[in-house]
C-alpha cells in the first residue's frame, strides 16, 4: 500500500497523485533551484543593504554560495537527511545556508531568534541538529550556552558580527566565510550526488509550530509538497502576472512557513528579485524599504496594513477644505471599483475612476512604496472588515489567504478573478476540503499536506486519518460559491456554563471594531455563568517592541474627542470618561451578539499590553490564550465575584 505519511525524517512518503493534480510535475526544490539559478544566471537575485547603500548576489552568486555552504557540511562528515539550525534575521546568509544544507541532502530548520535557551534546545535535541547558524553574538552565547546539552551538534557558524576573539565554547565557533573555506577540497560532483539521490517524497524543511503551549511538533515538508503548494497557488494567475522582473520584500519571519514558501519558493520558482528588510523592519524601517525596492507582490499579516492604516487615517484628520471633499468623492469612487470586481459583481471601472487614480491612489502607493505591488495578500490571521474596506476605498483590495505549516502554507487563496472580501477563499487547485457538519472542522487532503510530525505517531495520527484527510483545528464557514471565512479554532471554542458554544475570536473583532483606542480584547467564559472580556489599550512600544505605558496617538486623540485628559494607561483605568466610553462600545457590541449568551458582562483594563516579548503573541502576532490566561488568572477570578 502506498505511504502517505511517517514520522521518520529519512523516509520517503509516497505522493498523492490525483486527477485533479497529475498535471502539476512532481518535483524537487533542488531542481527548480538549479534551473533558475543557471536560466537567470547573471540577473540580480537578492539584494541587501550595508551601510545605507543596496548590494546584490547574482543568482550565480546564489548557487555558488549555496554549493560552498553544502561542500563544507559535506566536509564535516555531515550525512543525508541530517539538519541544521538557522536563527537570524532574513538575510542572504540565510538562504545559503538553507539552499546549501538541502543541496547536501539534509533537512533545514529556522528557528525564531524570539526563542528562549530552553526552546532552542528542545528543537535542535528533538531534530538532532549537526550545526547552528546564527546572525549575532547574543544568538551565538544562547546557542553556546545550550551546547553541552546538544550531542550531536559539530558546531555553530556566526554570520553578519565578528566572533569575539576570547569566546568560550564547548563545539567549534566559525565566521561564516571560514565555515564556506572548509569545503574547499570537496568538488561539485559530491554534492551533485546528494542532490541526484534526493526524491521528491524526501523531507527538506522541518517547520516547528510554535505553539499556545507544551512542547512544539516538528511539521515535516517534502519536496513535492513544497513545491508543488507554489506551483498550485500560482496556476489560477494569468502568466503574464509574475516574471523574474517582479520585486519581493523579505521581512516575515523565515522560521514560519509562509516566510520560506513566499521568500524562498515563490523567489526561486519565479527567478526574480529580492530585497531583505532590516532586522527593525516591523519597529518602522519597512517603510523604507518598500519605497525603495517597490515590491510587486504583498504578502504580510494583517497587522502590518492596520499599521499603515492607523497613520494614514491620522494623516487623513487634519485634511481640510476642498482636498477634503476630493480625497472622500476619490475614496467613494475606489470601494466602489473594488466592490464591483468581486467574484459575481458585473466588474467595469465606475465613472471618474482614472481622475481618483490619478489624484489620489497612485499618490497614496507611492507614498507607501506600493505603486508598483499588483497583489496584496494578508494571512496568519483574520483581516478586520474595517481594514479590508479602508484599503479598497484606495483601490488596494487586500485578498485573504490560509495555510498551516502542516499544508505547506496554503490550502485556500482568493484570486484576482475569483475573490471576496474578507473571506480567505477557495481551495487550490487539485487540493480537496471538507467541513464537519457537526464542528465545523476544515480538513484538507492533497500533496501539500505535510509528512508527519517528526518521532510523534500519536500526534501526527491524531490529525491525519487513514484517507489523508488532515485535520486543522480550525472551524469555517462557507457560503453560496464556495467561499470560505474562517469563524474560530475549536480549541479556543468556550462552552458556557449552560452549554452554549461560543466563538470567542468573532466577539473579540467585534468589541475592537465598537472600542477602537483598544489593542487587543480577549473573550473569557469557558465553564462560567457568562462572558468577561480582559482589554488592552493601545500604546507606543519602546525600541525593543516592548508597550509602554504611553496611550499611542490614534488612541490619545479618540479619548480627547471624548473629553478624557488621560494619557498613560494608568490614568486611563481610574478615568470615568474611559469607563463610560468602554460601557457604551460594549452595550453596541453585545446589540450585534446573535445571542444573549456572547454577550460581555464585565471587563478588565490590564497594566500592559500583549506583545512578542512579553510572550502573549507567537512570532506571526498568533495570540496565547493559554499564556494570557495563566498570567491573569487573578484578574479573570476576579471578575467572577
């Protein structure tokens, strides 16, 4: 019988070859790799900035890099199916290292520099991990730090800073040019035999879900689902849409699965360029570099669009006069636009709509260095109604997207033919779905469905059935055209006290949408009597993305208008103007609850917002509820007396 799945990271699985998706070639990354990389030989590949002034590698550079990377593992003994670490920000070195340590026949891992000593350690203990690259010293002490603990680790190799000449080590410590010097005697025929030997059913990334709690699983991606989920996402497009001309922005994390499939696959797949952000890309150097590189394709989190959203709308207060009235008749004029291409709509251009283009659209993408981007993409999480309406009155739809790392990082697109919004969209092609009556559950089948957990048979079998059907946790809703929208996980399901089921994301959005000076609001009310609700208010962060307890400007402004002099959260908790502001968004939200049982009956305002270093949110902005919860556990007790 065929085999679909394991949970080995030296075994070939099978493929799922359908009907339906026998015209998508099965492939290996490493091929695609060497036909790009010789096809645009001497075109720009990626491009970094040093010292205020924008570099490039070559894709020649990019393969020889790549090769070296692969030669000096090969010269350390390392075997097939080995792996590596990577922890760092996106940066060339990166991708070497990653296309070098699949070229020997191994297996890479990203690891998010976010990750604590102990995190670490569990990952590479757990994927027997041969060698460590790192981008700074202070990745390079954590990882020195845990070496004792690591057997199999050969060494850790230091990119982008300069290896203290007194540093203390129990495994060798290279720079990453004399890590590449090591294989200088191995020739290209020895890493071409790796790549010979390499299937399309072979593991090349193994990506670890970072997880609410407990231990992260490592997801392992073959070849062929790899590949293959690129090729089927990108089939709908007309070709004329994507070229090696096109321009990509690195700056999501590589360690998650949408950086690798987005950054690495789509750059690869397509040969075009690439520019890396840098390491303060989300802390606001971003907007410089997508002026200056002018990205073609967006693919981002919502996050970042309610970011410039925020700006543009504080921008937006102090227009005044007769450009007020034209930027409002331009804004009408591009909803309706958008509004008019979504799937069913009769399509066309509205009257007036090339003078609001030329007024105002392209000013406000060029000002935000994406009037050349063709396609904005958000996913990770659920883009706000709000959000996805601000930008199509600028003629910028934002299309959902989902993906788990467990579905090569797609599974469901919308499409520029064929899009709704605020919906994440149809199935892939050649990809299968299915929805549990009773749950809601979405499941999908097909070749971008991973391999398996690696070593963990009772987790992998508890989401992968004997038909192939991976279970995602998610619960979603479709409507007449087979559009879906994503309602909750059923983890994060609350059943009340009397049994009633409620979806606690669809609340939160809600109350953020009638609250808006709040950042994040989490629904409590699993087991309990009713619903309560924990606040955050927003806030400007510190250099380190750290909140502060300074109320932000967006925020300030809105409890000005409505007559409160509170400026830190602080004062904002004691504030009766802030109260009777919550107390009356509340009432509104609880008017649009489909039930008295999703109605919100208390709140608390806590002391400091969520953030990634104060451990409430994953790496990709994924809130913990679980963290949340342990962590305010007193204030949640004592909303219930």
């Amino acid at each position: 019988m065929p085999r679909y799945t394991t949970t080995r990271i030296d075994e070939e699985v099978d493929l799922r070859i359908t009907e339906e998706n026998k015209r998508f070639a099965a492939m290996t990354f490493t091929s695609i790799f060497l036909e790009t990389s010789s096809k645009f030989a001497n075109q720009a590949a990626l491009h970094y900035k040093r010292d205020g002034k924008w570099h490039e590698y070559t894709w020649n550079d990019y393969r020889t890099k790549s090769f070296r990377f692969a030669k000096a593992l090969l010269s350390q003994g390392f075997e097939r199916f080995e792996t590596i670490g990577i922890c760092g920000f996106n940066a060339s070195e990166w991708f070497f290292s990653y296309v070098g340590c699949i070229l020997a026949g191994g297996v890479s891992l990203g690891i998010y520099t976010t990750n604590s000593a102990a995190a670490s350690q569990y990952m590479c203990e757990h994927a027997e991990t041969r060698f460590v690259v790192v981008d700074s010293v202070e990745q390079l002490e954590k990882f020195a730090s845990i070496a004792n603990n690591l057997p199999k680790l050969k060494g850790i190799i230091l990119w982008n800073e300069t290896v203290p000449t007194d540093f203390q080590s129990k495994v060798p410590v290279y720079s990453f040019d004399a890590f590449l010097d090591l294989g200088n005697d191995i020739v290209d025929a020895d890493v071409q035999a790796r790549i010979d030997a390499i299937r399309p059913g072979h593991c090349m990334s193994l990506i670890y879900t970072s997880g609410t709690t407990g231990n992260p699983k490592g997801v392992m991606i073959s070849h062929d689902a790899f590949t293959y989920a690129q090729s089927a996402l990108l089939d709908p497009f007309n070709k004329a849409d994507f070229s090696n001309d096109d321009r990509l922005v690195s700056f999501l994390p590589l360690s998650h699965i949408a950086g690798q499939e987005c950054d690495i696959g789509m750059h690869v797949l397509q040969g075009c360029h690439l520019y890396f952000a840098q390491p303060d890309a989300l802390k606001g150097s971003l907007a410089t570099t997508l002026k200056e590189a002018r990205p073609t394709f967006l693919l981002t989190v919502p996050r970042l669009f309610e970011k410039f959203m925020e700006k543009m709308q504080e921008v937006g207060r102090s227009t005044t006069g007769l450009r007020k009235s034209l930027v409002t008749w331009a804004k009408s004029v591009g909803s309706t636009k958008v509004h008019q291409s979504v799937y069913g709509a009769p399509g066309g251009e509205p009257c007036g709509f090339w003078l609001a283009n030329s007024l105002i659209f392209s000013r406000v993408k060029e000002a935000l260095g994406l009037d050349a981007c063709k396609y904005f993409y958000a996913g990770a999480a659920p883009l706000s109604t709000e959000c996805f309406e601000f930008f199509a009155a600028l003629n910028m739809p934002i299309f959902g997207i989902f993906g788990m790392s467990e579905t090569s990082g797609v599974g469901i697109c919308n499409y520029p033919n064929k899009w709704k919004p605020v919906t994440i969209g149809v199935p892939i092609a050649g990809t299968d779905i299915k929805i549990d009556p009773d749950t809601a559950e979405l499941s999908f089948r097909g070749r971008n469905v991973m391999m398996g957990y690696l070593k963990d048979e009772e987790q992998t079998n508890a989401v992968l059935d004997a038909d192939g059907w991976f279970s995602t946790g998610d619960s979603v809703s479709t409507d007449e055209d087979g559009f879906a929208s994503i309602t909750g996980r059923l983890k994060e399901l609350l059943i009340t006290a009397g049994g009633e089921n409620v979806p606690p994301v669809l609340i939160e959005e809600v109350v953020k949408q009638e609250i808006p000076f709040l950042s994040n609001v989490v629904v409590i009310g699993d087991k309990r009597k009713f619903l309560t609700v924990l606040l955050t208010l927003r806030v400007n962060p510190d250099a380190d993305g750290v909140p502060t307890q300074e109320l932000d400007s967006a925020g300030l402004r809105l409890l000005q208008e409505a007559g409160s002099t509170a400026k830190t959260v602080a004062e904002a908790k004691t504030c009766d103007k802030v109260k009777e502001l919550i107390d009356a968004g509340l009432a509104r939200a609880n008017a649009r609850a489909t039930s008295r049982a999703q109605n919100v009956q208390k709140y608390a305002i806590l002391d400091q917002d969520f953030s990634i270093p104060g451990g409430e949110f994953t790496p990709t902005l994924k809130l913990k509820r679980p963290v949340v919860m342990e962590r305010y556990a007193d204030v949640i007790e004592g909303l219930y007396k």
